[in-house]
C-alpha cells in the first residue's frame, strides 16, 4: 500500500477521494477473526477435555468477535 500526504485540502475532490484506501475492515475480516478465535479456544481448551474444549470454542468466538471490533470499527 502506497501512502501519500496530501498538503492542501483545498485540492480535494471526488476523483482523488475516489482513491483513498480504507482500514480494510470487512465481514469478511470479522468472520475470520471469529473462526480463529474458536481454533485457539479449542486449542487453548485441549488439556481440559472436551467440555474445556467447548467453552474455549464459544469464548474463543466471543473474544475474536470483540477484538476484531475493537480494532476496527472503534
């Protein structure tokens, strides 16, 4: 990603607006930050048997959820 400075405000228009990039925060993003929330949780949930397993799994989404919240959209 190129970034330019843009001096003079004055100078804007719909054509170089146009062409600003954003944060790239989509529902794409969030689904996938749900998916490795839950991977870790599982992962994280392992030593404790399946039932750890299973609350690592549904924290695991809650957590990714916020964080990919809270990083892009506050």
């Amino acid at each position: 990603m190129n970034t330019q400075t843009i001096s003079q405000f004055e100078l804007l228009d719909t054509e170089l607006l146009a062409t600003v990039e954003g944060g790239g925060c989509t529902q794409q993003g969030a689904g996938k930050a749900v998916i490795k929330g839950m991977i870790t949780g599982v992962i994280g949930g392992i030593p404790g048997g399946p039932l750890t397993m299973a609350v690592g799994y549904n924290f695991g989404a809650v957590g990714g959820a916020a964080a990919y919240l809270a990083t892009c959209w506050w």
